[in-house]
C-alpha cells in the first residue's frame, strides 16, 4: 500500500484544514505536495521553533456524530477519516510482516466519535487491507458504513473502549511469543525492563470466552481499566492506545518483553526485577508520559512483581 501523497491527496488534506502532523506516520510527500502544504502553511519551517512530539490522537467535538445516513457517508469519506483508513492498513501490513497474524487473523480499531469506531473487516489478511475494506461501527457494534462485513471480534475492542475511555485504539493480533504466555496462562513478570515498565506497564490476563462474544467483550473491557496490554488465554494478544499507532507498538513491546522473559528464564539464573526506589522512578516516567496506573499509590517497598513467573530453568553453582 502507497503512503506517498500527491498534490491531489494534499487538497484533500488542506480542504479538511489538515496540516502535516495531523497524517499518519511514514507519509512521504511528493515535490509539488510538500511545496503545496509549505505554501498554504500546513508545514511549520519556522527556524527556532520549540521541537515538539507528534501527537496522532484523533479528536472530535463531543456531540458532533453524523446522524442521518447522508452526513454518515459524507463522514465515513472525509479527508480525515481516509487517513484513519490509510494508517490502519499501514500497521495491518507491518502485523502481518512481523507474523503477528496468521491468515485472516487479528483486527483493529480506531475510535473516531462520541459513538463510532473504524474497524476492519472480517475475512481479510491484514497485510493486503485497502482503505475501502475498513468500515465504521457504533460502540454497540452495528455497522454504519462500508462494504465490506465488519469482524465479529471488533465487540472486544468496543469493550474496551466503553470500560476505558483513554482507548481510542485497539490492536489483536497473535503473536508467537507473548500467545504462548497466553496458551500456558503465565502472566509475565514486572520491574524487568525500563521501557517495558514505562510504556506497557503490568501486563494483564483476561480469562478464556469464546472470541466474538459479550462474555469476552466484558471480560478484556474490565481488564483493560487496568491494564494497556492483556494476554487474552488460548487466544492471544489485545493493546489498546491513544491512536492505533500507539496501541501497535504496545502489541510490539509485549511480543519483545515476553521473548526476552523466556530466553532469560533459560539462562541458568533467577531473574531479579527491579525494586524499590528505581522502580518508583519508573513509575514516575510513566506518569509523566500521562499513563494511569494502579501501583502509583504503592509504598516503595510494595512495588514488586506479582506475578509469581518461575524460571523454567535454574542453574545452581554447585559443581
């Protein structure tokens, strides 16, 4: 899938009064666009400026939902909401380049109002997605627009998302390593890795129901008040972030995290998880990047892993 935009896509962007950090990541401009947005002061080039970070959340005014079918599709094609369309295919593509999906496997959504949610279809690769395969639902799962049948699983995501209103994206896929922890039902272990700690915080675990069902769409929706990422048992793997970006790399982290939990476990030594006041640190980056979290009100001394992982392999120093 093509992220270069022209001068044509650039219009389009410009007449929703779109600049250039509003595009999702990775999209390159032709000459003539980039000079078109330059022109029209889409792109900031002041020299001095204050360097910033990138913000890709999608905002709406509340109570601002289209109503009759008309305003509906008028939305559903907007410049804005066919960016949305663009980056979900995008990150489809880079699961199924990472084998995070197999087949048809793994879904994602996008929370786009008050009460609509892109999500993607069922049926389909995630690495071969078009923007006309993406389609809009209501939090109640019906579907408002598109053509193609939305997945069944999308009901999970819109759990999530009505349990925790800091979800505005969701990420299920079924990476090998973090599915295994799943399958095995072993919660990973915490105070490991600085970034992990940071950016995903306490892995959750959501006991098994059918996928697709309401059971399961409370169940992870409960978890995820808690937790950003959820091992889902005997299924595999749901994250949830401020834009579906965000809510990817989380899927990555906890993929990575549990791969180096079980190549660690199988090195000959007990793993020793970061306590005390260095964990309370990480806390603290973790509040700062605006990250709830359960463990802030916890004393030092309580911050410890409690997930009751043992190593499958412990050496000892005798001969």
């Amino acid at each position: 899938m093509s992220m270069l935009y022209t001068v044509e896509d650039v219009e389009a962007v410009l007449a929703a009064g779109l600049k250039l950090n509003d595009l999702p990541p990775g999209v390159r401009l032709t000459r003539d666009a980039a000079r078109l947005m330059r022109e029209r002061g889409a792109i900031d080039d002041t020299v001095g400026a204050r360097p910033s970070v990138i913000d890709y959340k999608f905002t709406w005014e509340p109570g601002s939902d289209p109503q009759t079918p008309a305003d509906i599709q008028d939305f559903f094609h907007s410049a804005r909401i066919e960016a949305q369309k663009r980056w979900m295919c995008d990150i489809g593509r880079r699961m199924w380049e990472r084998e995070y999906t197999d087949g048809n496997g793994g879904n994602l959504t996008v929370r786009v109002g008050d009460s609509l949610v892109l999500s993607t279809a069922t049926m389909i690769s995630k690495g071969f997605m078009e923007p006309e395969d993406i389609c809009l639902v209501d939090l109640q799962g019906n579907q408002l627009a598109g053509t193609r049948r939305r997945t069944s699983e999308c009901k999970t995501h819109l759990g999530i998302m009505r349990h925790q209103p800091l979800a505005l994206a969701c990420c299920h896929g079924h990476p090998a390593h973090a599915t295994a922890f799943a399958v095995a039902k072993v919660q990973p272990p915490s105070y490991l890795i600085p970034e992990a700690e940071v950016f995903l915080g306490e892995i959750g675990m959501c006991r098994y129901a059918t996928p697709g069902e309401p059971e399961i769409a409370e169940l992870i929706g409960q978890t995820a008040r808690q937790h950003m990422s959820i091992l889902m048992e005997n299924h595999g793997v749901i994250t949830w972030g401020r834009n579906i970006e965000d809510a990817y790399w989380k899927l990555e982290n906890t993929d990575v995290y549990c791969r180096t939990v079980w190549v660690s476990s199988q090195l000959g030594k007990p793993l020793t998880p970061i306590s005390g006041p260095h964990a309370r640190d990480l806390l603290e980056l973790r509040r700062r990047y605006g990250m709830d979290d359960r463990r802030f009100t916890l004393r030092d001394d309580e911050l410890r892993d409690t997930s009751n992982f043992q190593a499958g392999f412990v050496g000892t120093d005798e001969a």
